[in-house]
C-alpha cells in the first residue's frame, strides 16, 4: 500500500499547487481591481485556504503513521513553517516600525498585545478588528497550521481506521462550531477542515475512498439544496476520487511538479509581502502605471522572490536546524 501511495502522491502535489495558485489569484484580483466577471472568479480563489487545510490534514496523518518520538515530530514541523514565517514577521516589523515614516498609520492594538501576537503566533486565539493586528502579511493561517500541529499527535492516537477516524472528524465539526459561536476565532472557525484530511486519508489507507467519495458528494448537495455551497466538502470529494486513481506521469513532468510543489509555502508567504508591503506602499504605482502592468510586477517579484527566499534564505536555515536539533 504504501508503494502505491507514493505514486498518488502527484494528486496531493497538483491539488497544493492549485490551492497555493487560487490564493495567489483572489489577492491579485483585489489589489490590481479587476471589476466584474473576472472579479467574481479572482474571488473564489479565497476557498484556496480551505483545500490547503484538507491536504494539510491528510499529509499529517500519513506523517504519523511512522514511528518517532513527538518531539521529533514538532522539531520538525517547527522547522518546516516557523523559519519562514519569523522572516516574513521581521521584514514586517523592520519595514513597519523603522522605515515606514508614517508611524501613526500602525493602528493601536486594543488588545494590548501588540507584535507579541505575532511572535507567539496568538492572533489564531486573539482577534482584532484591523487587518494590521489580525492578518499582516497574510500570516493568519500559520497560527492554526501550528495549533493542529500541535494536538494532532494525540488526537490521532484516536484514529485507528476510517471509521473511527470518521467520528472524531463529526466530534472535531460540530465541536468547533458550537465553540466558535461561545468564542469566535480563526482557529476554532477553520481547524475542521484539517479533520476532513485525516478522514480521507484513513479511507485512503483502509481501501475506502469510495466512501468518502460518495459521503462528501452527499452532503455537498444537500447543502446545495438549501442554495450553500461547500467548497471544503467539494474538495475532499474531488481529493476522494483522485487518489482512487494511479497518476503516472513522465519522470521529466514529475520533477518538475516535485520543484514547483516545493516552492508553494514559501510562495504563499512571500507573494503576501509583495502585494502587502511592496505594492501597497508605492501608491504612485497604482497612479501611474495600467492594471496589466502592475498585475505583472506582481507575478514576476512574486515568482523572483519565492525563488531567491526558498534557495538562499528559507532552505539553508532550514538544513542548519535540522542538523542542530535533529
């Protein structure tokens, strides 16, 4: 099983590679101000998020499956996220508190908390009504990436097939939701979407994605009927069917999928500079030059940047920390 799993694997890598792309188009969509059809489309890839939390489910359960300490295993999601992350968090403090000589424009922190938010990743727990405090540098999914990281090895413990594995993802649902509306925060809002991953990757490791495939098509349309669309419950069904298949692909094809599936954190997190702190602060830009044009800057910064931060920056800290902790 285990075999076949490793040829499938090029499903999870496309489907993260679309999921880093959509996230990247809803943004492009809002900062370049597309209007109408073509802004209505730009904005559906905001569900991009919820199909990067399903995937991320998924490989963690099949992470866990082998055999190592926990401490290993946050060691080493630790090094995978945080790294990048507190980069990104640095340029934002530096650019922010020292460059930026508009100081006044830096809401004030209500809360009271202020950067502490953000080295302590608390802004997943600790809301905040400006998006500065809240979502800088489209850093608020990397708090709940941390948080199911950090209880997934024990709730995991409760998973010993796709039917146990099935309840927890019922539990975790209506669980959640009912403690979103006591407290509301992002974490509690979207850490379901991680349990659909580790639903369907029990179903993939039990010989039962048929059942998966078929339980998430039904409740994506019964909530159709009722005029919500899931989009979380259209991807695992969409995941669901695609990993039934075998995808062979040409070695050639394959590596190139492998790079450009290696580079999407880091493209997440870097396009987010781009538009929020490059963009976002030349207005003379958005005077002067046409949507096209300022739409392309963003592509090519974005792809330039992700490529230098991943290789020169992002990989040898990465490569320094593993050989230190590990």
């Amino acid at each position: 099983m285990a075999e076949t799993k490793s040829k499938r694997n090029v499903a999870i890598q496309i489907l993260r590679i679309i999921a880093c792309l959509m996230v990247f188009i809803v943004h492009f969509g809002q900062r370049t101000q597309i209007l109408g059809n073509a802004r209505l489309m730009t904005e559906f890839g905001k569900n991009g998020v919820q199909l990067f939390f399903i995937i991320s489910g998924l490989l963690a359960a099949m992470g866990l499956q082998k055999k190592e300490k926990i401490s290993t295993y946050y060691k080493k999601r630790a090094i995978n996220i945080l790294p990048l992350y507190y980069i990104v968090i640095l340029w934002y403090f530096i650019t922010e508190l020292f460059l930026n000589k508009y100081l006044h424009h830096i809401p004030i922190d209500v809360n009271g908390i202020g950067w502490f938010r953000y080295v302590f990743l608390l802004n997943g727990f600790i809301g905040n009504e400006t998006y500065f405090w809240s979502n800088l540098g489209i850093t608020w999914t990397i708090p709940i990436f941390a948080f199911f990281y950090l209880i997934i090895p024990f709730i995991i413990k409760l998973m010993k097939n796709y039917k146990t594995s099935f309840v927890v993802m019922i539990i975790i649902f209506f669980g959640t939701s009912r403690l979103n509306i006591i407290y509301p925060c992002t974490i509690f809002e979207n850490i379901s979407y991680f349990f659909i991953g580790t639903f369907v990757y029990y179903c993939w490791k039990d010989d039962k994605l048929r059942f998966s495939s078929i339980f998430f098509l039904i409740i994506s349309i019964i909530y159709s009927i009722f005029g919500i669309i899931n989009y979380h419950f259209i991807f695992a069904t969409i995941l669901s069917i695609l990993l039934e298949k075998e995808v062979k692909l040409p070695n050639i094809v394959q590596k190139i999928i492998d790079r450009v599936d290696g580079y999407t954190y880091t493209f997440y997190l870097v396009h987010g500079i781009v538009f929020c702190s490059l963009l976002d602060k030349l207005p003379l830009l958005q005077i002067t030059l046409s949507k096209f044009v300022i739409g392309f800057i963003a592509i090519v910064l974005s792809l330039i940047g992700t490529v230098i931060v991943h290789d020169f920056i992002e990989k040898p800290i990465q490569k320094f920390l593993s050989k230190r902790i590990l």
